[in-house]
C-alpha cells in the first residue's frame, strides 16, 4: 500500500518538476517593465518596456505575446515578432492597456513553429500595496512624466504639491525614464499630463521616439522643455515643433525682480547660460515672459492641439540657495503649460507689466504692434483638465482616504462619454431584451401541450402510460424550437456600426482620427478586419460605472488579439460570441480631412466657403466662435464646393468655464436613439484633448467648422463575410477667419 502511494505522489509532482527544471534550464532572461516608474492610469494606453538577454549560441527568431486585462470585459493579447541575437540584449516597447485591479499581466515567448519557449505571469495587483507592481494614477491626479535627470529640486516635487481639479484634489505623481527607455511610439504618452524634457542628451534618441513625442503633442500632449548644455539640431523633430526658434546661446544676468517673480531667493542676481526664444513667423497663439530682461526666458505656445513650454535656461546652474524654493519654481511653470492664459480681444487695458502676448492673424502678422498689450489677461481653464498648487505639507492637506483610494477608481469624463457613445452602438434591435410576452406565450403552450391535449390524444388512443415519453418529447421540441426560433427573431444579420470623429487644423498637416465601433455577430466565431492602416491604434471599450470598486473585480470574458509593431496595433483576431458586440476604439493621425474650409468674418456677418473631397455628401454643419456664437448651414454634395453667408447668433455649446455637453441649438442630425447625442463623442476617450484645445483656441479668436457626412464608407471592413454598415462621421477644422 505504501509503495502504490508512492508511486502515486510522484505521478502527482512529476510534471511541476519537469516544468521548474524547464524554467530553470530556459536560455532567456526576461525582464519586465510597467508604466512610468509603475505609475499607470486605469483602461489608458501604458508603456511596457521588455528586455531580453538569452545564453543562445544561434539567432533566435521568435514571437513576444503580452496578455492583460484591459477593462473589465476585454483582455488585449499583443503579438510583437523579433530576432534575438546571442550575446545582444534585446529592448522592446510596447504598450498595452491595464484595467483597475488587473491580477497578473502573461508574457509568453514563442518560437517560429508556436512552441512555447518561456512563459510567465506576472502579479501586478496584491491587497497589499507594498507587493504591487503598479501604481494606479486617479483621475483628479497628476501625472508628470520626467526625461533627462531631475535636477533642481525636481523629485521633490510630488511632496511639495497638489494636483487641483474641477472635482477634486489629487497627488502629484512624477515617473522618470532614462533616454533608451522612452516609448517609441505616441501612445506611450497617453496617460501623462505634462512631459519634462529636462536637458537631456539627444544622441541617446533614437528617431521612433522623438517621432512619438512630436505626434503625441500635436494630438492634445502637452511638453516641457528645459534646455541646458545640449543643444538641438535644427532636424530634431522637436525643434520643428516648437513655437519658437532657439537664438544662439548667451549668458545674460537674471534680475532680483526675476527671481522674485520666479519664487526663489531675490538678495541678489544671478548670471545664467540662456538660449533665447523668438516666436517663429507662423505661430499663432503664444505667451513670452522677458521679465525686465531684453531676451525671452520662458514661453508657452500651441502646436497642433497640443501645447509646449520652453525654458530658455537651466535653472540648476544657479546657485544652490536657490534649490530651497525649487518647488515654488517648477508649480509657477507647470502652471503657465498646463493652465491656458489668453486674452479677449474686445477689452484694452493697460499693460499689466512684462508679460507680452502674441495672436497672429492668418497674415501672419502680430494683433499687437511693437508687442505691446493691450488686452486684458484672465485665466482659461478647460473642464476635466488637471493643474498643479504649491504645498509645504502635502500629507496634511490630504482629503481622501488612503484606504478608499486604493480600493476604490471613479472614472472620467472620457469614459462617462465612451458609455454615451457605447449605448448608441448597442442600440439595435437584436440586442434589445425580447418581449415577456413571449416568454408567457411560449410556457402557456407548453403547459397546455403537457396537459389537457397530451392527456386527451393519449386517452383516445388508449396509451396514457406513455405521458413519460410525450412529456419528454414536448420538452425536447421546445427546446430546440425556441432555441431556433430567438435565432430567427434575434440573429439578423453582421452588423458594423461606426462613429466617427476626425479633427484638422488649418494649413497644417496636424489631423486625427478616432473611430467607436461596435461589430455584432450572429454567430460565434473569429472575425477579422481586412484595408487597416499600419498607423492605426486598435484596443477594445467597454461599459464602465462610476465606481470600480476592488473588491468586486469583474472578470473579463472577451478576448482581442493583436499585432504591435513600430507604429500600430492592428486586430488581427476578434472572437465574438453569438449575439453579442464587441467595442472596439480605434486612434490614428490622418494626412488630410475630407473637407477644406474658410470663414471671412465682417462683423456679425459671417461667409463661409466648403470645399468637400469626399465621396460622400456633407449632411449639414456649423461654424462656431468663441462666447458661444456662430451659425447653421445646409447640405454640400460630394466633391463640390459652397458658400454660406449668414449673421452670428448665439449656440449655448460651450462657456468658457464649463463644458458639460453640446447643447441641441443646431441642427445637426441626430441618430435613431433618441437618448444619444453624437457631440458626446467629442468628449470621450481620445477625442477629450483635441475638444478641450479647440475650445481655447475658439476663446483666442479662432473658428471650428463642424460638417457631418451623410452614410460616409467606412475605411476598413470585416473581412469575408456579408455584413451591413452604419456610419456616422463628424469632421471638425479649425480655422482662423479673415477680418473684413
């Protein structure tokens, strides 16, 4: 007996020996990456950096495949392919999405036949916050992402200041990269509020993430550049962006007053190494600060739909007395970028000191001759938009619970407005419950089937012992009647629903797109997308509520595969189980809009001209300008142009200070779901930051023409089957209008 249960135990443990002795013998060494230093926000786009070393004594071609739950109904499996050469450490970044309590994040390796060479789950989420690979960023938190070194008092930072919002107070977090582990691709930043460039050594770029952060701050980013004793090549994609050009570098002596004004000890001057900045001829909408000096020290300006700030100088190269108020210095610059001042150009008032302001006009020359201003300054801050405050003692202002905040994630506006625009995309008749009439139907059949006429058709044939047999029958037929029959009334036909969103500028090559879809299947199988771009950014959405608490984690149940190489990640796999839809978020730049547009304004009266390169017809639109004025216009046919005159009326959309949601004081055509409103895609996951720019430059004089395209093709398709599509796509352009 004792040897059968020897011989028992060890058939029981032999296979987790054979596999300890696998990993343990296994040529690669992986190692593995989160966010920015473990920082990451909930269902958003997060860098994961994934290095490679292996004892191989021969190329290795092979497959990476990161597996993580991305919200709580979708899983994303990332696919990336690689040569690994012996004695050559291997970096790859990636990115993936994580949701809230996200258990374990796999990481597989895998030759070219599919075998599995390395395998491994990593444990992100631990009740106890000491064991957690990550840390989760709230949406009333900052999050600052830091490259190049955090001098001056940097990484005191999150100690020594707030992050204020529209809802609430937050944290001030701060996670820094070394140069070679800065995401290559734009989505790498999604999660960040501001980025620091702190001096770093450009030789350490490489021309993928220099690429990456130029894409991300014209999409809404947001940049702080601090230059030193590395200067810039006039082809670094970074200079290009700036609205500034860098002048030859000089030492100029920074006033006691300066210093003041900076928030850092003002006894006496100090001499600093300055690159001064001089507006480029074509930025629009910028801010300077000389303060009292003949050179620019500092400047903010936007570039696409994002916004930059450059520090002309180094402020480590001060004296040390002045790193005891370095934190008062980096809130009061952060401030400027992250917080839009602009001026109403209806109000003159006296210059307000050293402050200079610059609005172009579409000639290109400045509103303010001799840059002098005569406008009145107020701040502009944009909803659901994050900003920072100075604190001695961040510990004892903290007005959330500790233990809630880790247990507890409430969602944004982005993701209140993904639940708009995901109900729109559910809205169809197939998915809609079934009437419990007929439920009532089906079992008052039945019920008169297993009694009054089984018994009676039984009793005349003088077989009543067989009711065992016809009940069972009746049972079975119904079964496999209704089963049939919700597939007739409820399977229809593969239907593609698609809203649309795309956003240009005008005169610039700064356009992107970001499509809501939802594909319903009528029967369960693996489906694919067939005339994707390389560019594009596929991930799956997903109904979320206000609250996600810990300790009701839900389970995903949806599977979404993909490739991910330099500059995509397409769907290569979607499963979808029958009767259900898969929401799927798709984000790219574009190279054009399918519409041009100009807007001449005389006064109250406004001419508008479109010009539509589509295949498809405008619907209708309108133009919109700040203090919430503008006006309707009709139909354009394809490849045609128009011209719309009309006078300015007021369009309750937006107020300065409040973007709750568009109003229905236009006439854009709604959709069949009464409860919709297709302005809510404006404000959901990766449209929010392009709106909340459009909305600044719509307070700085500029104009946004909104047209909607009527049963516009969509781009892509589901490839090889028969399926109906439904599309409904907005295109906005920001314009600035000709003052007549």
């Amino acid at each position: 007996m004792l040897r059968i249960s020897l011989m028992i135990l060890l058939v029981l443990i032999l296979p987790v020996i054979v596999s300890a002795s696998t990993d343990s013998d296994s040529p690669f060494n992986v190692d593995f990456f989160f966010g920015w230093n473990n920082y990451y926000r909930p269902m958003e786009w997060t860098p994961v950096e994934i290095g490679i070393a292996s004892t191989l004594t021969e190329p290795f071609a092979g497959s990476l495949t990161v597996s993580a739950q991305q919200d709580g109904l979708n899983t994303l499996d990332i696919v990336h392919t690689f040569v690994l050469t012996p004695d050559v450490p291997l970096h790859l970044p990636l990115v993936t999405k994580l949701a809230f309590t996200a258990d374990k994040c796999g990481v597989r390796l895998r030759d070219e036949r599919g075998r599995t060479r390395w395998d491994y789950d990593f444990n992100l989420w631990n009740f106890s916050t000491r064991n957690r690979l990550l840390t989760v960023v709230h949406d009333n938190d900052l999050l600052i992402g830091l490259v190049g070194g955090g001098k001056f008092g940097l990484l005191r930072l999150p100690k020594q200041a707030i992050c204020q919002s529209q809802r609430d107070r937050g944290k001030v977090c701060l996670g820094d990269k070394l140069p070679r582990m800065v995401p290559w691709d734009w989505t790498g930043f999604v999660s960040l509020d501001l980025l620091i460039l702190y001096d770093p050594d450009w030789n350490l770029f490489n021309q993928h993430q220099l690429n990456a952060i130029a894409q991300w701050v014209s999409n809404g980013g947001k940049l702080l550049l601090v230059l030193g004793s590395h200067p810039l090549s006039a082809e670094n994609p970074i200079v290009q962006l700036l609205p500034f050009e860098l002048q030859d570098v000089k030492q100029i002596t920074v006033s006691t007053e300066t210093l003041e004004q900076f928030g850092l000890t003002a006894d006496k001057p100090e001499t600093v190494t300055c690159w001064p900045l001089v507006p480029k001829p074509q930025a629009r909408f910028f801010e300077t600060e000389t303060y009292n000096t003949d050179e620019i020290l500092f400047g903010t300006g936007y570039t696409g739909f994002g916004r930059v700030g450059v520090l002309a100088f180094d402020p480590s190269t001060m004296t040390k007395k002045q790193r005891a108020n370095s934190s008062m210095f980096w809130v009061g610059r952060i401030t400027a970028i992250l917080e839009d001042s602009h001026i109403m150009p209806d109000r003159p008032i006296t210059p307000p000191g050293n402050t200079k302001y610059g609005i172009r006009s579409p000639s290109g020359r400045s509103a303010m001759p001799g840059g002098q201003n005569k406008y009145e300054r107020y701040e502009y801050t944009m909803p659901s938009s994050r900003s920072i405050r100075f604190a001695e003692d961040v510990d004892s202002i903290d007005d959330n619970s500790r233990s809630q905040r880790q247990q507890q994630y409430e969602v944004g506006r982005a993701q209140t407005a993904n639940n708009a625009v995901m109900e729109y995309l559910y809205n169809i008749s197939e998915m809609r419950p079934l009437s419990i009439w007929w439920v009532i139907l089906l079992l008052i059949t039945l019920a008169v089937l297993l009694g009054p006429v089984d018994y009676k058709i039984l009793k005349r044939m003088g077989r009543l012992p067989l009711t065992w047999l016809t009940c069972a029958f009746w049972i079975i037929l119904f079964t496999v009647g209704a089963y049939y029959g919700v597939q007739a009334l409820r399977g229809g036909k593969m239907q593609l629903r698609v809203v649309s969103v795309l956003d240009g500028i005008e005169s610039s090559n700064q356009a992107w797109s970001t499509d809501y879809c939802g594909l319903f299947a009528p029967g369960s199988d693996d489906y694919e997308f067939e005339g994707l771009n390389d560019n594009q950014w596929w991930s799956g959405i997903a109904p979320s509520q206000q609250s996600i608490w810990a300790y009701n984690q839900e389970i995903s149940g949806r599977k979404i595969y993909c490739f991910q190489h330099d500059g995509g990640n397409l769907p290569y796999s979607l499963p979808i189980n029958i009767w259900t839809i898969q929401c799927l978020l798709n984000e790219s730049p574009l190279e054009q809009l399918p519409f041009n547009a100009q807007v001449e304004r005389n006064g109250n009266e406004v001419v508008v001209s479109i010009v539509n390169d589509s295949d498809a017809p405008i619907l209708n639109g309108y133009a919109l300008f700040g203090n919430d004025r503008g006006i309707n216009f009709g139909s354009v046919p394809a490849h045609t142009s128009k011209q719309f005159r009309s006078q300015l009326r007021t369009m309750k959309l937006w107020n300065n200070n409040n973007i709750e949601r568009y109003q229905q004081y236009h006439n854009l055509q709604r959709p069949r779901s009464s409860s919709f409103k297709i302005e809510e895609a404006f404000f959901a996951q990766g449209s929010l930051q392009r709106t909340q720019t459009i909305g600044a430059y719509l307070a700085r004089g500029a104009a946004m023409v909104c047209v909607q395209y009527d049963k516009a093709p969509v781009s892509f398709a589901v490839k090889g089957r028969s399926c109906s599509y439904d599309h409904i796509q907005l295109a906005r352009l920001v314009v600035f209008p000709q003052e007549q």
